[in-house]
C-alpha cells in the first residue's frame, strides 16, 4: 500500500532521515519506534508531503506521491493526526470535527461520520458544544483522533497519539485504534508508549538515527533483547 525506498529529507543544510527503507501493507497495523531524535515524526511528515524528500521515493498503491503536495496526498486517503494537536482552539467540538471532511467524499458522509464519531468518543459526544480550547489535554488528543477520522481514511498517520495521556485515556486511544482498524482502516503509528504498541502493531520499525535498524512483527519485537533494554526500560 504505502512503499519507502532510500528516502533521504530533513531540514534546509540538514539531512535527518539517511535512506529509510519501509512499507505498510493494507489492512495492517504497523510501528515506528526509536529513539527521541531518530526521525520517526520527520518521517511521517515525509510520508504527508509536508517536507520533500532530496533522495528515493515514495509510492501509494504503486504510484509516486513524494513529489505532490500535502493536499493531494489527503485525497488520495492517507491522513495525519499531527503530534502538536493543531485545533481550532476558539471553535466548538463539533465545528472542529466537521473541518476534519475534506474530501468531497468526506463532506459527503460528514453528518453521518459525526454521528459515528460521537458514538465512538463517548466524552466528546458529553462536550460537543464546548470549545475545543478549555478542553483537557487528553479531550484535545481525543478530539485530534477524532477529527482525523472524519477525513475517511484508509490508510490513517499516528504521531505520538497517546503523549502526556492519563494512564485510562492511553487505553482509550489504543482501544480506538483497533477498533478502527477492525474496520478496515490501516494505521502506522509512531509511539514512545512501546509495550502497548507492539501489542496491537502486526509489525514494527524499530528506527536509529535516520535509519531502520531493524523490523519484525510487534510480538518478536517485544521479545526482543535489544529493543526490551533499549525501548522497554528493563
Ligand atoms: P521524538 O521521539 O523526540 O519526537 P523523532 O524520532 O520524532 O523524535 P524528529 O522529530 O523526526 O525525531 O527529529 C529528528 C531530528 O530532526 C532531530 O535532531 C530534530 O532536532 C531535527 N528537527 C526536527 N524538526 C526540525 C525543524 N523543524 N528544523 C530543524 N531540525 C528539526
């Protein structure tokens, strides 16, 4: 579905990604993980066509996206949910919920969608009138999710969906997670919460200074001696 191939990007003079080398299949969960600084976030905002790549390329369902912009990249179904949450702060839940439709197939179905977010995310449901500013910031991750979701992905873009959450708010997210991939939503995620990860990913990257190191399926991942010491705090 989604192909790396010696993808080089970083920031003007600076290379932070030296050839990464990846692909996600449809209908799997797939993992990023490593270190603080490897390059996970710069790679999903690669992969989202908001830095270009200087080297290799990058193919969706066989063709090449790396040279297009963000925009178009959201219309072919491939949706971030951005580490910094990026809310309109001053606007209710549901206005927020609502801007996430983009495609026209999105704003076709978006009072639907609605109706199905607010069902999945049973807190925003309890404050949709409520501006999105004075929420929590477990609500406004939730909210993000959320938002995300109305874009109708099929392949959906996790960066840290579960940073700075309340122990039952990380369940919640994940939970949310498998159930939308149950419905068959792919997902690739980049998570500093390592366990619960490579519990649900089908297979994981594990990256190191702009690298893949290594890659397996979460489960073989998790038993694994250099990503436990490394990643699993043991
Ligand atoms: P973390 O787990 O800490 O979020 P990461 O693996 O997601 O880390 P990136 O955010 O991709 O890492 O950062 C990789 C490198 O790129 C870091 O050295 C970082 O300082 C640098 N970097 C990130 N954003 C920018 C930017 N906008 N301009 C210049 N350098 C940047």
């Amino acid at each position: 579905m989604l192909e790396l191939e010696g993808v080089r990007a970083g920031y003007d003079e600076i290379e932070v990604l030296h050839g990464v080398d990846m692909h996600v299949d449809e209908g799997e969960i797939v993992a990023l993980i490593g270190s603080n600084g490897a390059g996970k976030t710069t790679t999903m905002r690669t992969i989202c066509g908001i830095l270009s790549p200087s080297h290799g390329r990058i193919t969706y369902r066989g063709e090449e996206i790396h040279t297009e912009p963000s925009h178009e990249i959201v219309e072919r179904g491939i949706v971030q949910v951005p580490e910094n949450r990026d809310l309109f702060t001053n606007m209710t839940v549901i206005d927020n919920l609502l801007l996430g439709a983009q495609t026209d197939e999105a704003i076709a179905n978006r009072e639907e969608n609605l109706a199905e977010m607010l069902d999945l995310f049973p807190r925003l449901e309890e404050r949709k009138k409520q501006r999105a500013g004075t929420m929590s910031g477990g609500e406004q991750q939730m909210l993000t999710l959320a938002r995300a979701l109305m874009g109708e992905p099929d392949l959906l873009i996790l960066d840290e969906p579960s940073i700075g959450l309340a122990p039952h708010l990380v369940q919640e997210v994940f939970d949310v997670v498998e159930e939308i991939h149950e419905q068959g939503v792919t997902v690739l995620m980049v998570e500093q919460n390592v366990q619960q990860t490579l519990q649900v990913a089908d297979r994981g990257y594990v990256m190191e200074n702009g690298r893949i190191s290594m890659t397996a399926s979460g489960s073989d991942l998790l038993e694994d001696e250099s990503v436990v010491e490394a990643y699993l705090g043991v």
